[in-house]
C-alpha cells in the first residue's frame, strides 16, 4: 500500500472548502426550519419602519404633503405632524391595484399588511389638521380678566385663552353662536379646547333649541338623594373622607347609564372620545367662610366651605386648574394626571367653567350660550351647612345664573364629553352647519 502525504496548501484548500460546505448546510437548515414562524418582518426607513408579512416587496414610494396642498417624494416616515392618507394611498400586486391591503401608520411606524411577492406600495402623508386648527381658524384670540359681572355680549369671530393645568385652553363665552357640534346622532355647545388639545362639549339634546327640556336628558336627577352629610357634595364620595371614591353619586349613575346606552354601544364613537382628560370635581375645603381652602374640613357634619365657593363666590377668580388633581380630577385609565375612579369618560360642565363663558353666581343671564331655561346641575361643591344639615352643589339656574341649592332636588343633567385632540373635523361650526366629527 502506498500512503501519499498531501501537501500543506492542497491540506489548507480542503478544510476551508470542507467549512464553507458545512456553513452552508447549517445556514439551509436553520433557514427551512424558521421560514414557517416568520410572521412579520421589518426593516428601518432611517426614521420609522416598515413592518409587512411574509412577502417579497419590490418597492415602496413615499410622498409627503406640503403647505401648497401638494404631494413631493419623500424617503423617511414623517416622525409626527402628519397622517397616513389611507384613501390615496394603495399597493400594487404584479401591476394590479389591490385595495384590501390593510395599511396603518402609528408611532413613526408604517404598517402594512402584505401577503403576495411582488408588492409596490405608495404611500400619501397629509399634514395633520387637528381640531383645535379648525375650531381656532379665524378666530381672534383675547384675554379676560374680570369676571365679576355677566358677559351677554355677542362674541362670534372671538375665542378666549386661559392657562389650565396642561398649557392653554381656548373658550367660548358670551352670547356665541359658533360653537355647534354634531357628534353621536346628538348636538352639543364646545366649552373649551382643553390644554392638552382635546375638546370639551357639554350635551344640547337631538336639536338646536337652545333653551327647553330638550337640551338635557329626558329625566332629571337628584346630585346626591341624600343631602345631610359633607361626603354628598361628591361626584364620587365615601363616608369619612373629604375626597373618597367608594360609591358614585346619584347624578354620576345616570350620566353612566346614559352613556353605556348611548355612546359606548359603538366604538365609531368610543375611539373620538379621550379617556385621559379629566373632570375636575374639585373638593378642596375649609371651615372658614372666607379663607382659602386647605382641607381642614369636608367630613362629617361640620361647617364646610369648598373651593369653587371661595373662588366664585367670594373673588370671582375662576381658574381651570384642578386644585387637587391627585385626588379629584377624575379620569378612567389613569394615564394622566388624576385617578382611575370612572368608569365612563364623561362628566358634568364644573362652576369655573360656567363662570368662564360668563355666568356670575347670584347674576342672571339670559344671553350667554349656557342660558336654557332650565335647572341644570354642575359637578362643583359649594357648602356643607352644618346648622341645616345641608350638603350644597352649584347648579346653573333657569334664569341663567350660577347658582346654588342643597343635593336632593331635581334639576336637568346635560353631561360633558372630552374628545380627542386629533379628530378630524368638518363644518363652521354654526347651528346650520355645526362642526361635525368625521
């Protein structure tokens, strides 16, 4: 037998192609195994990223919308001021327009839902218009400063701004027309675009009458049926506590009642409304009748001065700020600022709210947007009168002024939506041609 050495470059040559052979092997291997768990895959676009299904896409186009209303290529994901037109914007498969693939653009991210190998997608970004943009155009903004005495003037073409928790809200006040909305098979009056974008609207019933039963709910309510204790004055209340959440008032049941059947059967509506804004039921307290709140009161049966009554009543200085937003801005999911005490987003309209379209408590006011005719509850503590035994709330009187009673009589319920700050909407927001949500 002959053994024949090989030489060290021949030896050399054979292990690396006998690696190169191996390495490709595993590679096929690992590659058949994994193909059938790949359900997305993803690559960047420097900023954002395209997420797609198992498919071979050839190509993406992208154009972005400019300040003349025109469309220039792009080749980054806008990170934010714009949204995806889902109705210019379509795929191609093999040449041939294909509709039915799903498309989303969320988080500086584009996703999108292709199935078929060559795939061509163009892809249409519009420049946000947000509500506040439409609500906002030409309107001329001012500033208020006394609120002592009634506003009855007509202010259309004006919106007003003050700082609230969140930056600043823009209100309506006075005798303004402009400020419809049409939302939810309802019409409703635009309180205030709230500091963190979103919309305040308090409810006008099925019709544009501006006064009449008809801009509240079919039945009225009792705040609280029972009145002889500090804990009614609470939207939410629990024996013992100046700010306790145990059980909801009698007021805040038919509000939640109205809302399951009316708004939470379809989520058309649901996804416009904010669950992060909250309401302000401020239940800051005092024993004096004439000094600032400080919580040394607001259980049981004593003397109790809250704070809206200090601010309204005494100074005539609304503010928009909650003053104890950890234990009485109520919200749903607790995302912001507040707790998590609702169980449905809506609310009522607060007393500083009232004062800021230009109610004055104890001043009628027959010419500002709030006036119905009628008796409606707000969601503020005014007093606990321990000589009567009377828990009070401010509610906006027939006569229009901001006013208060004791808990247990019955007076209209109109309840306040927060929608979010980036509905789209349409209209002038006049009785004829309201603002309508898209």
């Amino acid at each position: 037998m002959k053994i024949e050495t090989l030489k060290k470059n021949h030896l050399t040559r054979n292990i690396i192609i006998g690696v190169i052979v191996i390495a490709l092997i595993t590679t096929l291997i690992l590659n058949f195994t994994r193909a059938k768990y790949r359900v997305t895959e993803s690559f960047p676009l420097i900023n954002g990223t395209i997420t797609f299904n198992n498919a071979d896409l050839n190509v993406i186009a992208m154009y972005q919308e400019n300040d003349l209303g025109e469309y220039e290529s792009i080749n980054t994901v806008p990170v934010s001021g714009y949204t995806l037109n889902e109705t210019e914007s379509y795929c191609e498969v093999n040449g041939e327009k294909d509709s039915t693939i799903p498309m989303n653009y969320e988080n500086e991210k584009v996703y999108i839902g292709i199935n078929t190998k060559g795939t061509k997608c163009y892809l249409y970004f519009d420049i946000q218009v947000l509500a506040s943009d439409t609500i906002l155009a030409g309107k001329t903004i001012q500033e208020r400063t006394d609120f002592s005495t009634t506003l009855t003037s007509n202010t259309n073409g004006t919106i007003y701004q003050a700082p609230d928790g969140d930056g600043t809200s823009y209100y309506f006040a006075g005798a303004n027309t402009e400020n419809w909305l049409s939302f939810a098979g309802f019409y409703w009056r635009i309180i205030r675009i709230n500091g963190d974008g979103t919309v305040r609207i308090i409810y006008n019933g099925t019709s544009t009458s501006t006064t009449g039963t008809s801009t509240q709910l079919a039945s009225t309510s009792a705040f609280n049926s029972t009145r002889t204790d500090n804990m009614y004055v609470g939207y939410m209340y629990t024996s013992g506590e100046v700010h306790g959440l145990g059980r909801s008032s009698t007021i805040k049941g038919r509000v939640d009642e109205w809302y399951q059947d009316n708004i939470a059967t379809s989520t058309d509506y649901t996804n416009n409304i904010s669950t992060t804004t909250g309401f302000c039921g401020d239940r800051t307290s005092t024993t004096s009748s004439s000094g600032a709140p400080n919580d040394t009161g607001g259980t049981g049966r004593t003397d109790t001065y809250y704070g809206a009554r200090y601010r309204l009543y005494t100074n005539k200085t609304p503010t928009y700020d909650c003053p104890d937003p950890d234990n009485d801005l109520y919200t749903v999911d607790g995302a912001g600022i507040g707790n998590e005490a609702l169980t449905y987003p809506v609310g009522l309209i607060t007393a500083d709210e009232v004062s800021y379209a230009g109610g004055v408590r104890g001043s009628n006011n027959t010419s500002y947007y709030l006036y119905t005719n009628s008796n409606y509850w707000t969601m503020s503590p005014y007093l606990f009168d321990a000589a009567y035994n009377d828990a009070y709330v401010f509610y906006v009187g027939s006569n229009g002024n901001l006013y208060n009673n004791y808990v247990n009589p019955t007076y209209g319920v109109r309840p306040v939506l927060n929608l979010k700050a980036d509905v789209q909407l349409t209209g002038s927001g006049s009785a004829s041609d309201p603002f309508a949500v898209n």
